[in-house]
C-alpha cells in the first residue's frame, strides 16, 4: 500500500511531493529525473576511486545548500561519476599512481615530501569549508590511507596480519572455496538446517545455515563465532566491550551474528534499544570499511615491492566502491544513523556538515505534547520520508553528499532510491552502484511497511546484479565470487524491527541466502490486552477461508453477515448505540466497506463517515464532529491514517477490529485511549470485537500473547472473550 506523508514542513527550497501523489508513486513523481547533461568516460570511476592528480587545479565555489537540496538536480549530482568540477585531464593508470605515492622516494632520489602534513601547514581555512570544496577524487589516495599520521604501510601489514583469521577474512576475504561451494549449492537447493539456540522468557533465536556434509551442529558453530566476534579492528574494540559490558543475553547475540556477518532478522527493537542498536551498526560498518581499505593497502605495498611486471592474483575489491546500503524511513532517523556513525569513528573533518545538518535536521515544528513517545520517536524533527545521502570515509574524515560511486555507505529512503534507480521508461535504468553492496541494513522496518513496500523489494531485486558498465573497474583486483555472479550469497543482510510481519519474513526467505546462515531473534509477547487502562470486555472471532486468496473475500463476507446486521439493528433503534468505530489495517478493505455502507439497501438508514490516510484535513474535521455530536453513528478509520496522525477520536462506545492491527500498540491506544478517553463513559456498555483468521498468527500473537495465540488458532469453536 502506498505511503502516506505528514504534511510537516520542510527545508526551504527543498523538493515536496503532495501527499496522496508521494503516498501512491511507484516510478518516481511525475516527468521523473531530467538525464545527465553529457556523458561521462565509462572509466571514470577508476580514477575517481584511487587516481591523485600531479597537477594543481583550481577549487570551484561550494554550491549553497538551498541550491543543491533541490531533489532533480541531487539525483543528477549523486549518480554523476564525476563532480562537474573535475577537470577532464587524461585517465592515467590507477594503481601505478597509487604506488607512486606509496613510493617514498620521487623518481631523481630524493626524499618525498608528505602530502598530508604540506597540506595542513598551507590550509588555515574551517575544515568544513575546505573539504566541501574538494572534488570526491581529490582525496582518494588519503582515503585509502595515505596519510603519515597513521603509520606506515608496514604497520598496517602486521595489524592486518593479525586479522587473517577474523570474520572479515573468512567470509569476504579468504573464504574457504570448497565449502563456500557446497553452502552455494545448498542454498540453491533451499535446503537449510535449523535449529533453536538458548532462549529465555523474553526472546527466542534461531539459527539457520545451508546444509553441507560437514557435521558441525549449530551450536558449535554459533559458540565458535562468539569467540570471533571480538576480533574488531583495535580502535573499534573499546566500544564494543563498553556495549557488552552492561548489556543483556539477547544483544550479546545480536552482536555475535552481526560481527560474524550472519543475517540477521531482529524482531525486537524498542525505544529502549534502539541506541544500542545503532551504536553496534556503526561499529560494524566502520570495521568493515576499514578492513576493506587497509586490506588493498597491504595488497598495494606487496604490487610495489614485486613490482608492477608481476602478477600476484589478489582479489580485494568490487566492482564499484559502495558497500554499504542503509535504508530508513525518514530524515531525522538519517540523522541519527549517521550522529551514531561519527561518534563512534571520530573523524577530525566533517565535510558539508553544515549543509548536511540544514538538509536533514532542521525542523521548526514541535509535535504535542500528548502524542505517543513511540510517534514522536519517529515524526520527531525531519519526518521527510524522501531522501537520499552518500558519506565518504576517509581515515580521519567523513564527506557528506559525496556522488553514489564515490561513496562507501548509503542512506536513503525506498521511495529515495527508487525514483532514481529508472527503469520506468522515463529514464535509463542506472542501479551499478548497487553491485557491490556487501551489508545492507534496514532500519524501522515496521515504519517502513507504513510506507510502499513495493519500493523496498524492488531495490532488493537490483542489489548485486552484474554491473552494465566497467565504470573504471580493474577487473583483476575484483573478487572471484564477485565474477562469478555470487556476491548475493556473501552480501550481510540486517532487518530491525520492533514486530515480525509476513513482508519482513519474505525477505527473511526469498533475499537473505548468506553462506554464513542467517539468525531470527524474536521476542516473547505478552499481549496487547494486558494491563490495559480500562476493563472492557474483548471477543476475538475466528472465521474460516478456503485458501489464502480468497481470504479477504471470506472476511468481507462474515464482515457483512455475521458482524453488521447487527450494527445496523442497534444504531437504528430509539436511542440506539452510537460511536460505532470500525478500524481497518488495509485501504483496500476500507474502500470495499465504504463503498457497501454507501450503495447497499439494507445499509440506507446508516450513517456513517470515514477518515483514511487520504482524507483531507477539513473533512477528517467534519468526520469526527460529526460522529462525536451522534449524527454518525458510525466512524471507519484505517491503520495508517492512524499511524500517521494519532488522532484523538472522541464519543466511542464500541470497536470493531475488521482485522487485527500490525502493530500491537495501536490495539492498546486504541482500546485504552478511546475508550477510557471520556471518565463519564459506562465501561460496563462497551466493547471490543476483533476479526481474525489462521493467516492472522503474527498478530494475533502480539495482541493476545506468545502464550494464548496458537489456542486460539487450533481450539474447538470460533468466539473467544477476555475480560
């Protein structure tokens, strides 16, 4: 279902799209993205990524931030393989530059001056400003670490040395041939092992890996990886220990299968945990990156010492540089990704700061007070759910708004990234820089399904794909399970959400086909209709289906017949029942009872109103003083409008649940604050009734608990009450 948008403000000049066109867009807004103005040399990302150029250039003006925020011309910058800026100069070969520079004598014998420290002595400018005025290629040689404040080549060769035998190494860099062979085989296969690892009332995990010959149990296994998932990079190892220090049983897993590049679905995500959780992403990513570049160093030095003559096979990189795919659902949640990301690497530089805190921070509109701390949680601040934002990392700095090819880490939003992925025949398709992603990382994935889903799985279907152009790619430096087309059996896919629901378990099944396994950690609900504000009493229908697709059909059908004759009878008599609610989690059920109440015989004498995500803001007014003043007598209202909005609907004596809510706190809110909202309401003549059927477990476990679902999926009869 399409995504529905708050109309909160944005930052000036920034690009809006209206709601009901940004909620219902599938191939981006209308007219798409104008084309690249020229084209670029298909080799220009080679010397984007590891070229230093000899001669001096000339630095072009920083573009404004109200300038660039304009969303056509940032899809164009972002994909652009080169800055507009850059001179066009002939392409040398990369990796005789880089080892030049890693040369520590010049051609005639004399010592090399360094870079760095020349640099620094001549540059007395803000570092923000003078990094957002360096083309991306400018300092690639520095990004790949370069620099004299770290330490030589030969330093990062024993650090990395000690590091031969980490996750990084066995899974990405040096895995084991022949068994990644049979896991591949297996996969293809579906043939899995699983197997429940030690739980505790309040979660669960579980384990799967592919089936191979071997006979390692999967306890085993997983208390072997514990034992690497310490392994970080030595400047990583003090956060991490200080994460684990005063954490519980279920981040230590968490940690382990993130650290030893497991998937991970991760089923409980709080307010309480989120911090955490972003603190041990960044860790992550941040490791990964640097493994990946001190790894070419190395690789480097031993080309530099053989000489450029000898081919020495080494397979260290991708086909483009982007590793890592962050998706959220709004701005603020980038914001705080990426405050996560700089606290933990401390960069000394932070180019475009400035513009990047203006783009995504800043906001001049404050939520009430009353809303639900999970709402202002997520609408907090910049809820602008179409963004997107490249960051280059270097040793000690960090570049916001670096193009997509010349950045190692991705945020965006589905609907972001979809309206420049093309291939809706308005625009060429360009997706290459999504080649190489080796971790992609979903964040909020409940809110995400409040959004288009659609978006989210198209961009899963182009991850990893083989590349259309070279884009400047040394192929004998490329991976081997890159060239075989398998980098989607090495990719690390992480899902955090606060609630399993059946599209996250699609992707669970159909995308997460790591090598490494993959792990599901859930929690153990204790139910929605505990300790609710009010004592009501709550009936849970069960009602039969013939097959899956005809489920919404079946429902529909009891709806009409066994649930609203009897509505119709106790709103038409004298001083009938009002504040009927009718809630529906879908707008397509929505649309078809609507339509029914408006065009059905036995429903004339019914009045009713609606409030959907859809609804403009006057006639969501004249819903709810209607139905509050009894003119209506009943009120249809839809899951994402409240999701949303959280309005506070009045006048309610009953609800009807024409399907269980997504998410277990709405039931609560719902429930306990609308019906316990007036004191001089007689609980004693309302009610709660609630329609579910066996495709409902997921649900129906999160409202009445881990305890009390499968009884009521599996026992004798169709109508259970809790009082």
């Amino acid at each position: 279902m399409a995504p529905f948008r708050r109309g909160k403000k944005t930052p000036k000049n920034s690009s809006s799209v209206s709601r009901e066109a940004s909620a219902r867009v599938r191939n981006g807004p209308p007219g798409g993205f104008p084309s690249r103005s020229k084209p670029q040399p298909k080799n220009a990302f080679q010397a984007s990524r590891v070229r230093e150029l000899v001669d001096d250039r000339s630095e072009s003006t920083d573009t404004t931030a109200q300038e660039i925020d304009n969303t056509v011309t940032e899809s164009d910058e972002l994909l652009s393989h080169n800055d507009d800026s850059e001179p066009d100069t002939p392409l040398e070969n990369p990796y005789s530059v880089l080892l030049q520079t890693l040369n520590p004598t010049v051609i005639h014998g004399e010592p090399r001056t360094k870079r760095r420290k020349v640099e620094t002595a001549a540059t007395t400018a803000p570092i923000t400003e003078s990094l957002s005025q360096d083309p991306d290629t400018a300092n690639d040689a520095e990004d790949l670490g370069n620099s004299s404040e770290e330490g030589s080549v030969d330093d990062i060769d024993i650090a990395t040395a000690q590091e031969e035998h980490d996750s990084f190494a066995t899974h990405f860099a040096e895995p084991d041939e022949h068994e990644t062979s049979l896991r591949i085989h297996a996969i293809e296969k579906n043939q899995w092992i699983t197997e429940k690892l030690t739980t505790s009332p309040s979660w669960s995990a579980t384990l799967r890996r592919p089936a191979t010959s071997d006979e390692i149990s999967v306890d085993g296994e997983a208390s072997a990886l514990r034992a690497q998932c310490m392994k970080l990079k030595p400047k990583f190892e003090d956060n991490l220990e200080r994460i684990l220090s005063n954490s519980d049983d279920l981040t230590h897993h968490l940690a382990t299968s993130i650290f030893t590049y497991h998937d991970v679905l991760f089923s409980a995500r709080s307010l309480d945990n989120a911090s955490k959780i972003r603190t041990l992403t960044s860790l992550h990513i941040l490791n990964h990156l640097t493994q990946t570049r001190d790894r070419i160093l190395k690789n480097n030095a031993k080309i530099l010492k053989r000489g450029d003559d000898e081919d020495l096979g080494f397979r260290d990189q991708g086909f483009t540089r982007p590793k890592v795919l962050i998706l959220l659902p709004t701005r603020q949640s980038c914001v705080k990704m990426v405050d996560a990301m700089v606290n933990v690497g401390k960069p000394d530089q932070q180019g475009n700061r400035k513009r990047f805190e203006d783009s995504f921070a800043n906001v001049d509109e404050e939520l009430s007070p009353d809303k639900p701390e999970e709402f202002k949680d997520l609408f907090g601040g910049n809820d602008d759910d179409m963004f997107r934002l490249g960051l280059k990392f270097g040793r000690r700095t960090v570049k916001y708004f670096s193009q997509f090819y010349n950045s190692d880490v991705i945020f965006a939003s589905p609907l972001g990234l979809r309206t420049i992925l093309g291939g809706d025949g308005k625009k060429k398709a360009d997706y290459d820089f999504l080649s190489s992603i080796e971790i992609i990382i979903l964040d909020q994935s409940e809110a995400l399904l409040m959004q288009n889903w659609e978006h989210l799985e198209y961009i899963f279907e182009h991850l990893n794909l083989q590349p259309k152009e070279a884009h400047g790619c040394d192929f004998s430096r490329v991976r081997g399970w890159y060239l075989d087309g398998h980098a989607k059996y090495f990719r690390q896919t992480i899902l955090f959400s606060a609630f399993n629901f059946p599209a996250l378990n699609k992707l669970y099944t159909q995308f997460m086909l790591n090598v490494a396994g993959k792990t599901k950690l859930a929690s153990v609900h204790n139910g929605a209709i505990v300790d609710l504000a009010i004592p009501v009493k709550q009936t849970f229908s069960r009602f039969a289906f013939m097959d899956p697709t005809s489920e919404p059909d079946d429902r529909f059908n009891y709806f009409t017949t066994a649930i609203l004759p009897a509505l119709i009878k106790t709103s038409q008599t004298y001083g009938g029942q009002r504040g009927i609610l009718i809630f529906m989690p879908l707008y397509a059920d929505f649309v078809r009872v609507r339509n029914h109440l408006a065009a059905s015989s036995s429903t004339q004498h019914v009045s009713f109103g609606s409030i959907s995500e859809y609804t403009p803001v006057k006639d969501v007014a004249r819903a709810r003083s209607h139905f509050l003043t009894g003119r209506h007598s009943m009120l249809l209202y839809t899951e994402r409008a409240h999701h949303f909005r959280r309005y506070r609907l009045k006048g309610i004596s009953r609800i009807i649940f024409y399907g269980l809510p997504e998410n277990p706190l709405f039931y609560r809110e719902i429930v306990s604050g609308y019906l316990g909202s007036d004191p001089k309401t007689d609980h004693r003549h309302t009610s709660v009734r609630c329609l579910f059927s066996k495709l409902d477990l997921l649900k129906l476990e999160r409202i009445v608990g881990t305890q009390r679902y499968l009884s009521l999926l599996s026992d004798q009869g169709d109508t259970f009450d809790f009082i």
